[in-house]
C-alpha cells in the first residue's frame, strides 16, 4: 500500500488523471491525500470533484479557500450563483450538485496520521499550535460546517480580522482566524500575525515579516507537516514542512509526494501547455 499527497488541483482534471496513471494508483490498495483546492479556475473543476468523490475511503481531503468559497456560494441564490465563473457554475448546476456539496461539507480542515507522522493542511499551522491544537481548533470549525446551519459559518467567514488567533477569540471571529491560519497563511509577524498582502516567494516580502515555518520562536509542531495553498513558493521541504502547490494551474506542474516510506519522495507531472503563469494565489 502507498500514501500520496497531492498539491492543489484547481480544477486541473487531464492532469491529476495524467499523475494517477504516472503513479500507477490502485485503488484497491493505495491511499491519496489532497492539500485542497480542488476546484477553481483549471476549467474541469466538476470532474476533478467527481472523481475525488468516487474514491471515497480511499482518499482523504481537506478543505482549501477556493473549496470554501464554492460552499459559500452554493448557498447563495440562484441568481447568484448564476455569475461565478463558467468552471464553478457547471458544478453549481450539476444534476450531482448537492451530493458533491455535501461531501465536500463533510471534508475536514485538518487530517493527522501518528503513524505515518505527517499533519495534511492546506496553508500551514500557527507559529503558536501544535499538531493537538491544530486538530481541536479545526474540529471547531468543521463542527459548524457539517451541522444543519451551515449558512452562518459561510456567510461569516470571509475577511482579514481578526489576524491573529488568540485564544479569547469567540463565535465567528474564532472560527474566521482559524480558517485564515489553515487555509490562508503565508506570511506572518514574529508575533505570528497573518499578512495577507504579500504572496512572493520567501526574500521578495516586506522586513519583518516571516513564512510561517520560519517565524521566530515558532512552537514545535510535534509532527511533520504536507501543505499547498502557495504556489510561488514551488516545492518547499525543509523545517519538517512539506510545500507541494508546484502552481500546475499556472503552467507548472501538479505533484505528489509518496508519504509511507523513509524519505518521502516525490512524483510530478507538467501542465498542459497551454496553461499559463502569470496568476495569483488566492
């Protein structure tokens, strides 16, 4: 049996099936992780969704903003959500619209394997938690967007403040700050607020501030940690961080990085050509 993470997809669907086959997946016997973001932009988001959704217990997948965003919307009127972008309308629209939402309702924030020794997020972990406090503080979250009210979350969620998560924090600012850190970090203060303006790679941001696997007095997490969300950054292993949005909807490559062995190793397919890299992150 294999485990493989694999870096955010957005919608990239001729790829990921191009990595499949490259890693000879068995769905019998192999396991996949997704850093999230399956969705948005890449033009075949339904099928990339579609195809995650029948692999059920074999895969395991954690929610990115662009996966938020689409439960978001999904909850808007359907006037509104007439005016997203052509990629995420025709899931919007499916005849398996509702089956692939709440699935994708029911996907955590954060996914911890002891065995294995590797957190899955999908931007990172607070300079301040430990894996413990990254799974009980996502839990929180996913607690309200599995419930029967999940519009509250949803129509809350988006917004800069609060910045830094504090344990005083309460209701929706809690789970705001918690949803920034797991699926919005970059870049942080020494004191281990988000900077949510600067999106280069590491040497291109503003003096005093840090990735946020470098921060200064950054806790030990107390696990090794497989993440995507930055695709500037490119493939990152170093800091027991474990960086695979390789930005394959801009034209680099989709990656994936075997996890059950001693070295992790890891396994790339480049982007159909005619995909460009002059994007942005979020």
């Amino acid at each position: 049996m294999a485990v493989y993470a694999i870096g955010d997809i957005q919608g990239c669907y001729d790829e990921l099936a191009r990595l499949l086959d490259t890693l000879r997946f068995d769905p019998a016997q192999d396991r996949l992780w997704f850093c999230g973001d399956l969705v948005n932009r890449g033009g075949q988001s339904l099928e990339v969704l579609r195809l995650v959704f029948g692999l059920r217990e074999r895969a395991v997948v954690v929610l990115g903003n662009h996966d938020l965003s689409l439960l978001a919307v999904s909850c808007r009127r359907e006037e509104e959500q007439a005016r997203v972008n052509p990629d995420l309308r025709r899931i919007l629209f499916a005849e398996d619209r509702d089956q692939l939402v709440q699935w994708l309702r029911h996907c955590p924030l954060a996914h911890h394997d002891p065995e294995l020794d590797f957190l899955l997020v999908h931007a990172g972990v607070a300079p301040s938690w430990t894996v413990q406090d990254t799974v009980r503080h996502a839990a929180e979250v996913q607690e309200r967007l599995r419930g029967n009210n999940p519009q509250r979350l949803l129509r809350h969620m988006f917004g800069n403040r609060p910045d830094l998560w504090h344990a005083r924090l309460r209701g929706v600012e809690r789970w705001r700050a918690t949803i920034n850190v797991l699926t919005r970090m970059r870049y942080v203060s020494p004191r281990g607020r988000l900077d949510f303006s600067e999106k280069g790679p590491p040497g291109t941001q503003k003096a005093g501030l840090y990735a946020w696997f470098a921060a200064p007095g950054r806790k030990p997490i107390g696990t090794r940690v497989v993440c995507g969300h930055w695709s500037a950054l490119g493939l990152f292993m170093g800091l027991g961080v474990y960086a695979i949005d390789t930005g394959c909807v801009w034209g680099g490559q989709l990656t994936a990085l075997r996890l059950d062995c001693p070295l992790p190793q890891v396994v790339q397919v480049p982007a159909r050509p005619e995909r460009t890299c002059n994007g942005n992150d979020d």
